[in-house]
C-alpha cells in the first residue's frame, strides 16, 4: 500500500503485516472524508475486503475517470505519458507485466 498525508508518502507492506493491516488501516479506509485514489481498483477493492476486511469509502478510481472522459488509451503507463511526458521502456513495461507481488522479496 502507498499512503500519503499529503507531506509525506509511506509504503506499507500489507502482506508483511497481513494479521494486523486490517485493525490499522480500517479507520481510515472506511473514513469517506479521505479520498483513496487507486487506478483500476476493482481487484484492489476485491482482495482487501476479503484478505484484511478493509472497506473502502471516499474511493478515486483514476481508470473509471480516465475511461469516463472518453480517452481511448487507459493504461496507467498511457497516462503517464499523456499527463507527465513519462515513458516507459518496453523492458520495464514486461518488468510489471509479470512480477508477483505476493512473492517477497519483490522481483526486480
């Protein structure tokens, strides 16, 4: 998980802190005055209700709003070539293509 309070961004491994991310992270998620913004949150949503049961209210799905404003590109690696200039190198685009992010230590 990225969180951010807006001076600060932090990386939380939910995995590594599976027993108690829920109990942490709950108020805040179910906080709907906090926007979580996530990009193509329907996974997301999906395994941190089951795997920590997190509910999320206040959330942004920049995939959905993308989508929405009628923009035929909608890759988040689309997006940030669109909206920042950033490109992604094809090795890099593989690199996340198929990295596990269940596995620790993370891939490369």
């Amino acid at each position: 998980l990225q969180v951010s309070d807006g001076s600060c961004e932090f990386v939380i491994d939910a995995l590594a802190l599976r027993d108690s991310i829920g109990e942490l992270m709950g108020p805040l998620f179910s906080d709907g005055s906090v926007v979580k913004v996530l990009y193509g949150a329907d996974n997301d949503v999906t395994w941190l209700q089951r795997d920590f049961g997190l509910r999320l209210n206040g959330l942004f799905d920049v995939r959905r709003a993308v989508s929405g404003l009628g923009m035929r590109e909608t890759s988040l690696v689309d997006l940030w070539k669109r909206t920042c200039g950033f490109e992604m190198s094809t090795a890099e685009k593989h690199l996340l293509q198929i990295s596990d992010w269940s596995q620790r230590p993370l891939s490369a």
